[in-house]
C-alpha cells in the first residue's frame, strides 16, 4: 500500500548520501526512513533547547519575609 506521507524532494551531494546509506544499512532501515529519523531527532533537539521550562502554580510559594521561592525536580530558584 502507498504511503500518504507528503514526499520531500532534495538535492544533495553524492558522498553524504553515500554515508546515510551506509548508516541505514547498519541501522537496518530503509534510506528513506533513516533520513526521516534522522529529521525527526534533530527537530525533537532544537525544540527542547528552544523551549523554556514553565513554572507550575503550584510549585511558587510567596513569602514576605523571603520573597519568591520556585520550585521543582531541577532545584529551588530564590528571587529577594
């Protein structure tokens, strides 16, 4: 059955096609399905680095006498 994924057309030099191939083959995949791995690791990467973590509401505790205190599984981050 043919797939219904969009198909993406690219121009690229011989020798790196030649080393994805040779990383799919080691990988047992297809070359195609090794170039989408490929794009689907690295848009998962630049995402995480360019999100920045949100603080919870029910991880901020307001204290007069000692300001904000935020807190979550990474640490206590203290603003006075």
């Amino acid at each position: 059955m043919p797939s219904k994924k969009p198909q993406l057309n690219i121009r690229t030099d011989q020798e790196l096609i030649d080393r994805i191939k040779n990383i799919a083959e080691n990988e047992h995949r297809s070359l195609a399905n090794q170039i989408e791995h490929i794009l689907i690791k690295y848009a998962n990467q630049y995402e995480a680095k360019q999100t920045t973590p949100i603080t919870k509401p029910e991880n901020i505790n307001i204290n007069k006498s000692k300001g904000v205190i935020a807190g979550d599984n990474n640490g206590t981050v203290k603003v006075k």
